[in-house]
C-alpha cells in the first residue's frame, strides 16, 4: 500500500509546486511603494519645457502617473485604453515621458492622441529610477494625500480599467 | 589549429565588454562598485546582475552606484536606496525574512529528506539481502545452476 501513496504523495507535491509556479508573473515584481508618500520630482513639462511640475502641484486630487515612451511597443497598444479612460474623467491622468526623445514624444501624442492632462519628462531615467520603474508602462494610482495607493505593470488593458481602476478611483475620491 | 585557438580567444573576450569601466581614484570604491553591481539584479533581465547586462536600466542603475559611491555613500546606504525603490527582488542575496525564510531553508530541507530516504533505502536493501543469503536460498540457486530448472 504504501508503495503506492509515497509516489502518488510525491507525484501531489511536484503536481502543486509546477501549478502554483505556472500561475507566478515573474514580471510582476510587487512594489515597496504601495501606501507610501509619492517619491518627490520636479520636471519640465513636455509640451512646455518652461514650465515645471512638482507631485505637490496635484495634492488634492486623485491622480494616476502613467509611465511611457514613444518607442515603447506596449504603450501603443494601452494608448487608446488610456484615452477612453481621460474622456471619463474619473482621475487627472500625469504622464511620464520616460528616456524619450521630446520631439517623438510630441508626435506621438499629435497622432494617437494625447490622454494626460500634463506629461512630464524623465530623459535620463532618474525619476524613473525614484518610482522604482523597470519596465515601460507602468502606471500608479496616487491619492489625495499623495500617497500610492496600487501600481500596474505593463499595459492597462480595458477589463483592468472596469475590474481595478474605477473602482479604487471612485473609493479614492469619496477619500478626504 | 590557430585559427580555433583565436575564435577561442574571441569567446573569453565577450564577458569584458559586457560592464562600462568605471575609473575611481580610491581602490576602495572601485572594490565597491564592483561588488555591488555584481550582487544587484537587473529587474528586466532579471537572472542578469546589473554588471552583467545591457539593458538600459542596468546601465542606469550602474550610473546610480556610480554616482552614490562618488558622493561618499557607504554599501549599505546604496543598498538600502535600491531596496527602498526596487524591493528586496534587487538583490540577488536576499535578507533572511518570514517572506524570504523557505528560500534559505528548503534546500536543507530537501538535503535532509534526501538522506533520510537514502538512509531508509539502504536498510532495506540491507535487509533483503539478509534474507536471500540463507542456506536453504544459497543451496537453491546452486542446484538451479548446476541441473537446470526442471519444474
């Protein structure tokens, strides 16, 4: 008898640790941020190198800071999902311009579209590197008190929007 | 046979190019920077440290150490910038956690039920063999071998 529940024991065992290992995204590395202040920036804004934008500027409101450039494939494929939700309206949506080349970045958006209320670049990766990014897009939900309240990693399709961001959006801005 | 010899050459020579020489004026810093980016993980590749890989991210992550061991920042304080922003995912040692403890003690333990069964197996066998050298056995086989079997 028992040679026959030792291997089927076994068989369990290895059967669990290759499903739970299947369902893993080692891609999704969890973030240290999730419930801490917003790391600090200040960076000319794409469309206005003049100006800056400082994450003190959007305390008050529930904000998303979504990280992109314009040689980045996914991107492409999140854009029209990113403008669906800036017709909405439920959140001003910040983007990150990340090591970009400010003219393609221009054109980019003059083409698809622009969903931020404000982009701001990053073309030597340091803000990057503050937000702990390592793969573009990457897109964080930021509350009222500038705290980070979820991280996304790579392209936000529709379902995420319906199933994860409204949703906290709506429980963000009911938030004092 | 020279020309495998160059090729051969050639293939050692790869492993160079792969981290940007940094020049520092204290050995050191330079001992630092070499270790730490060889014990930092590049979270694109990630089964490459950031020495090893040529991923941009690696490079500014380089740049980063650079910087902070040229601003006078001791190991740990490099360490703790990176955890702070990347998790302990960045390095390649991770600190021994409630989170991180089965990875530090499932070897041992795979180690030990290893020489448990092996250990358990041997009895058994030892056992056996107990049995198959009895006389009775013993005189058995010989006369298998000897006339045949006749059954």
């Amino acid at each position: 008898m028992l040679k026959y529940i030792i291997p089927l024991i076994l068989f369990i065992v290895l059967a669990v640790f290759l499903a739970l290992g299947l369902n893993l995204k080692p891609g999704d590395i969890p973030s240290p941020f999730i419930n801490k202040p917003a790391p600090a920036f200040s960076s000319p804004k794409l469309d206005a190198p003049d100006e800056k934008l400082s994450q003190t500027d959007l305390t008050g409101k529930v904000w998303l800071f979504n990280v992109w450039a314009s040689w980045c494939v996914s991107c492409r494929s999140e854009h029209p999902v990113l403008n669906q939700l800036a017709q909405e309206k439920a959140a001003v949506i910040v983007g990150l311009n990340y090591k970009d080349d400010p003219d393609d970045a221009r054109k980019w958006l003059d083409t698809l579209g622009n969903p931020y209320t404000v982009s701001i670049m990053d073309q030597d990766g340091r803000i990057g590197i503050d937000w702990g990014v390592y793969g573009v897009p990457e897109t964080f939900v930021i509350d009222k008190k500038g705290v980070i309240r979820y991280k996304h990693t790579g392209p936000v399709t529709d379902e995420d929007i319906q199933k994860t961001f409204l949703p906290l959006i709506a429980k963000l801005q009911i938030e004092s | 046979m020279k020309r495998l010899f160059i090729i051969f050459l050639l293939m050692l020579s790869g492993n160079g190019f792969a981290v940007d020489y940094r020049q520092f004026s204290n050995p050191e810093q330079q001992e630092i920077y070499e270790s730490l980016t060889s014990e930092l993980r590049c979270l694109v590749c990630q089964n490459q440290t950031i020495a090893d890989s040529n991923a941009e991210l690696a490079a500014d992550l380089r740049r980063q150490v650079y910087e902070m061991i040229e601003q006078g920042k001791t190991r740990q304080e490099i360490l703790g910038f990176m955890t702070e922003r990347y998790g302990d995912f960045v390095l390649y040692k991770p600190p021994f956690k409630a989170k991180t403890g089965i990875l530090w003690i499932a070897p041992a333990i795979f180690l030990l039920t290893g020489l448990i069964a092996v250990f358990l197996f041997v009895r058994q066998k030892k056992k056996l063999s107990g049995i198959e050298s009895s006389p009775e056995k013993q005189e058995k086989i010989r006369s298998l071998l000897e006339n045949g079997d006749q059954s």
